[in-house]
C-alpha cells in the first residue's frame, strides 16, 4: 500500500491519462500537484496541502515523491484505481490550466517559478544551508502567492489552451496552433530542432507557420 492519499493518486492518474510524458517526471508531476492544489485553495474548493515539504528544486508533496521514486508499479495501479473512483471530484479546466503550466515550461523553469512562492521562499536559507525534507505550513502561503498562482492562471484562457499544441524539443517548449501543428513538416520540424540549440529564447517559445512554411515568432 502506497502512501499518498486518493486524492493525490486520483490527481497522478489524471495526468498520466492527459499527459503521459510529463508524468514520468517526478518534479513535473510535484508541479502539477502544487499549481494544482494551490488553485483549489484559491477558488475556495476543497484542498490538500498536507506532507507538502521544500526540496532543492521547491515545494514537494513527500508521500508523493516517495511512493514515485521506491514503489511506482504499485503507485501507479493505485492511481488508476483512484481515478476510476474519484475522477468525477477532479476539477477539470483547473487540471487542464495545471497541466497546461507543465507543458510550457520546463523542469528548470519549473524550479524557479515556484521558488517565488513564499511558502518555499520563508524556508530558503534553512533549505540551501542543507535542510532536508523541510516541513512547509500552509501559514506561509500568503496572499502573495495566492496572487502570483493566479497571474499564472491567467495568462491563458483554457480556449487558448485547447486550441493549441505544445512541442518539446531540449529545453525549449513551442506553442502552435492545432491547425498548423497538423500542417508542420518534416522540415518545419528540423528548423525547431535547430531554435532548440540556441541559448537566447525563453520558453515558452510562440509559433505560427506562414503560407511559405517558414516558421514565424509571435
């Protein structure tokens, strides 16, 4: 039996379901969970902050991680398990905006975005003076934060985000319609590849292709 409760498995279960590839990452997948858990707080739904710990690379859901890293067969049938039971309590657009926050960035990138929450900020010398699974209370998720996870939030309207693709390649994440992510060629595609190796864009990177297939930044 793994540690983390229904909710968090059931919420594990919907990303692997919608995203299959960020949720083999563990930091994405703490991600997801905090922006998550965060927004539920917010709009004044039920939430679960609980064994939520600062790492390194921010803010970690401990039973989560653990069950991930030493017992993951057995975490993800559980999570299937906890889907089928408690998908219809999953509130979709706030998965979709959380997953949506993932996709765009990546793990780097995640890192520093919440590293701006006070809730892992107020922990920050203890952490990088080598702390270890430092316990963070949810009295130091200010109205701060509650303000930066909204701006996040809005930044994208779920229209946008159901009318788009987003393509990895390296570190950098492009954005394009669903209309020219079915056009993209071979060597549309090469020419993302080659953008990836360059050290000055900042993700995510906003595409469109023009009528010539070049490749346009919005």
């Amino acid at each position: 039996m793994t540690k983390s409760s229904e909710r968090k498995k059931s919420l594990y279960g919907w990303l692997k379901e919608h995203n299959d590839q960020d949720a083999k990452s563990r930091l994405k997948v703490q991600k997801f969970l905090f922006f998550y858990e965060t927004l539920s707080k917010i709009e004044g739904d039920e939430y679960e902050l609980d064994s939520l710990k600062g790492y390194k690379n921010g803010p970690v859901f401990d039973d989560v991680y653990g069950d991930m890293k030493y017992d993951y067969p057995n975490f993800k049938q559980e999570s299937e398990k906890a889907l089928r039971k408690l998908g219809d309590k999953i509130k979709d657009d706030r998965a979709k905006i959380a997953d949506f926050l993932i996709k765009i960035h990546n793990e780097a990138d995640l890192s520093d975005i919440t590293h701006h929450f006070n809730i892992w900020k107020s922990k920050e010398q203890e952490i990088d003076g080598g702390a270890l699974h430092l316990p963070l209370e949810e009295s130091d998720l200010t109205q701060g934060d509650m303000e930066f996870m909204k701006d996040l939030k809005d930044n994208f309207s779920l229209e946008f985000i159901e009318s788009v693709e987003v393509l990895n390649y390296g570190r950098y994440n492009f954005v394009l319609s669903k209309e020219d992510y079915a056009n993209l060629t071979y060597e549309q595609e090469n020419v993302l590849v080659e953008l990836s190796e360059l050290n000055d864009l900042v993700n995510p990177v906003f595409i469109e292709l023009d009528e010539d297939g070049g490749v346009i930044f919005e």
